[in-house]
C-alpha cells in the first residue's frame, strides 16, 4: 500500500513542479503538497542524465498523497519529465509506489 503512495506521489509532483515553473505560477498546493517543494525533486526526473533524489526530495515524497499525485501521471511526458524517472523515484528514495501506478 505504501508503494502505490509513493510512485504516485512522485508524478503529482513533477507535474505541479512542472506547472508551476512552467507556467511561472507561485506557490500552489496539489495532493496535499506546495508546489515549491515538489522542485527538489526535478533534477531527478528530467534530462539525459538525472541526479539522484535529495533527502529533501524524498522527504516531499514521503508527505504526499500518492494515490492523488498518481493520477497525472499521465501528463508527465507535456511538462517534459521522463514518466520511466518519475515511477522510479519513490523506490530510490526507500519507499513503495502505489500498484495502481504501475503500467501506462
């Protein structure tokens, strides 16, 4: 149950990252988590060559609701992040996706 939590966690927030320096927006709050927070975790998810998560990356993914943020995970590859980064950075940062996350 855990890990159906943090994959989805994971793709709410790079989508309201993206969004949010996107489309310039300040802070905003999606699936219980601020925007400006979820930006620690796009070095991890975006490029050619990701870094790996930070501890604060992974502490803004353990805080969120998964099964909320799983729901765009759709929408990723528009805000030019790699869904195959975002589903693996609950699991890099010692925590379990949501199962309902798993697949297209």
């Amino acid at each position: 149950m855990a890990r159906t939590t943090d994959i989805g966690f994971v793709l709410g927030v790079i989508v309201v990252v993206l969004v949010a320096v996107v489309g310039g927006a300040k802070s905003m709050t999606i699936c219980s988590m601020d925007s400006t927070q979820l930006a620690q975790c796009l070095p991890a998810i975006r490029g050619p060559s990701p870094s790996p998560p930070t501890k604060e990356c992974c502490a803004v993914i353990q805080k969120a609701d998964m099964h909320c943020l799983c729901s765009y995970k759709h929408a990723l590859p528009n805000f030019g992040v790699n869904p195959g980064l975002a589903m693996a950075l609950p699991k890099k940062c010692g925590l379990n996706p949501p199962p309902e996350c798993d697949g297209p």
